[in-house]
C-alpha cells in the first residue's frame, strides 16, 4: 500500500499533459469497472465506515458511522448516523424508503459512501462524455488525472463540470477523486482488494483545501447468508426524494426569507470580519435540515451556521417534483467602519 503525501491536489496550466501516455478514454472505463463495490459479478457485502469530523488544526468535532448491507442493485439497506441524526435507507425493487430522520444525510456523509461504493459512474453514463488526460505528482505517487468534458449534444446527460478522477500512474486505481472545480477533494490510502475491486480503508475529505473529514473502514466482508427481514422496509417509512446539486448562486434565487447572523461580540471586540462558506443541504419543503461551516474565520462559523439554519427557500421541482437540494451558501460579516 502506498499513501499519498500531499494534503490535496490542485490541477492547473503548470501540469504536463499526457495524452500520449494512454487512452484516457479506455483508462477511465478500467477505472470505473476496478473501484468500488458495484458492478457485474459483485456478491453480497457489508460494509461499516467510521466516520470524523476535524477542525482546522485537526482536533476531532465529531463522529458519525455509516453502514451499507448490499444483496443486489435494488436490495441494499444504509444507516447514518451523527450526532442526533440517525437513519435508515431501504432501497428495494419498489424505490427507496426512509426510517428515523425524514431529511436526507449530511452531504458529506453522503459523499463518503459514495467515495466507498460508487467513486466513479458506471461505464454505460461515462460514454457520453470524453476526457482531458494530464499526469500529475501526489507526493512521489504518480498520477494519472481524467477530468470529464461536456457531455455529446443531444445526450441528455448533465455536464459534469469539474470532476476529475486520479489514478495510480500505471494503474486504473482510483486515488483522488475532485469534485465541484476541485473544492470537494476525497484522498483514498491504505488501498486493499475486495473481489477483485480496489477500496480504500481510508479516505480523508477536504474542502477548499482544508481537512474536514476522516473516513476509517472497521469492516468490510461478503454476507453468506441474506436474511430478507434486513432489507424490508418497515411499516411507517417514507419514499425517499430525489437530491440534487445546484450551484450557491441558483439557491440565493429561490431563497424566500433570511435573518442575518448575530455577531459574536468577542468576534466583534476583535474586529474580526470576513466571509464564511458553508455547505447546505435543503429538503423538498425548502428548509435547511444541515449547514455545515467549512471555509471562515472560526470565530463566525457557528453564527453563520445559527443564522442559515432559520432560513427558508422556495422548494426546487425536478419535472414537477420537489426534491432535495445541495448547495453553498455565503455570509458576511462585516464591521461599520
């Protein structure tokens, strides 16, 4: 196993590309059939993350777990926990039923999960799209990075604008995966083998350059024996909605009503001022269930985070309907001078 030493991987002009190298198109196929815990063949599995949250000087915050039970692609069940929130997922042939917490996961532990099961997207979706290939360094690691173009006019597949997936130099091993123009950054180590598919046991998240997250596999096995009362949902759960990821500017549109941030007075006293990023998640009736600080001056994150979560905004409809919304949200706090 090798671990990647940098902390993150900015990708720009200075990088040399290396399209001569291999087909990136080829490579990212490879790629997408040799990570994560999904495609032909797969047995049952189960898999349990520990899941933390850090501080800028990297002081543990938090603490969450996420656990999945796969047995086909429409026989799975996914629990969250953090905190206070606690839920179950169930998806079957009928859709997916939710247990406990009506709103949708965090975002980040969302995103972890997928980091585990899906990092990359199925061969038959990345077809329509092509790739720019650039060879880059992580550390002493050589990498390959894929970053997606547009997707084939008339596809009616999204952009995925900004995705860029590093691999092993040599290798269709996923080590990197930049998301959103690189602000969402998933660095996986410690690369083990589970039927034949690369997974990491560890997975660091960063956002805008900063280490928020830590995700630690404890168990990954096959299930021998499927019992089918674990993937039954259970009497009172309710369909789950669909989730989408919009861009801060699009949200500020449909926001209906703010308050703006109490100003800590110590902050204030200090003269501290400045914008504060944090990562929202919106649910169909348009009230922010989690907004999580991850770029500011610490002492104003918690006010901005108080302040966004009373917020409320007009419910975003995907062909008519309402569905959940992940987004970035801006505060500023600012000093009469």
């Amino acid at each position: 196993m090798r671990c990647l030493a940098l902390a993150a991987v900015c990708l720009g002009a200075t990088l040399g590309h290396g399209q001569d190298a291999a087909d990136p198109t080829k490579l990212m196929m490879q790629a997408a059939k040799s990570n994560g815990l999904l495609g032909d063949g797969m047995q049952p599995w189960h898999l349990k993350v520990n899941y933390k949250e850090i501080d800028a000087q990297g002081n543990v915050t938090g603490n969450g777990l996420i656990e999945e039970l796969w047995a086909a692609p429409n026989k799975s069940r996914i629990s969250y926990q953090r905190g206070g929130y606690s839920q179950t997922t169930y998806w079957t042939e009928r859709g997916g039923f939710r247990v406990g917490d009506k709103d949708g996961p965090p975002y980040f532990l969302s995103a972890v999960l997928e980091q585990f099961v899906e990092p990359i997207p199925q061969s038959s979706y990345l077809e329509h799209y092509g790739f720019d290939l650039r060879e880059q360094t992580g550390g002493s690691l050589p990498l390959a990075c894929l970053s997606l173009k547009p997707a084939q006019a008339g596809s009616g597949f999204p952009g995925l604008i900004g995705h860029t997936y590093c691999l092993e130099g040599g290798t269709p091993t996923l080590r990197i995966s930049l998301l959103a123009q690189g602000g969402n950054q998933f660095l996986r180590n410690g690369i083990t083998t589970f039927e034949g598919r690369s997974v990491p046991t560890d997975i660091k998240v960063m956002f805008s350059g900063r280490p928020i997250a830590l995700a630690h596999v404890e168990t990954i096995e096959a299930l021998k024996t499927i019992e089918e009362t674990e993937f039954s949902a259970p009497p009172g759960a309710i369909p789950v909605p669909r989730r989408v990821t919009i861009a801060g500017a699009v949200a500020q549109g449909m926001r209906i009503k703010s308050y703006p941030p109490e100003y800590p007075a110590a902050a204030k006293a200090a003269g501290v001022e400045g914008l504060v990023v944090l990562r929202a998640l919106i649910n169909t009736t348009g009230r922010v269930v989690d907004a999580k600080p991850v770029v500011g001056p610490p002492e104003l994150r918690k006010a901005a985070s108080d302040a966004v979560m009373k917020w409320t905004y007009r419910p975003y409809l995907l062909s008519g309907d309402p569905v959940e919304i992940d987004t970035t949200i801006n505060v500023i706090f600012q000093l009469a001078h």
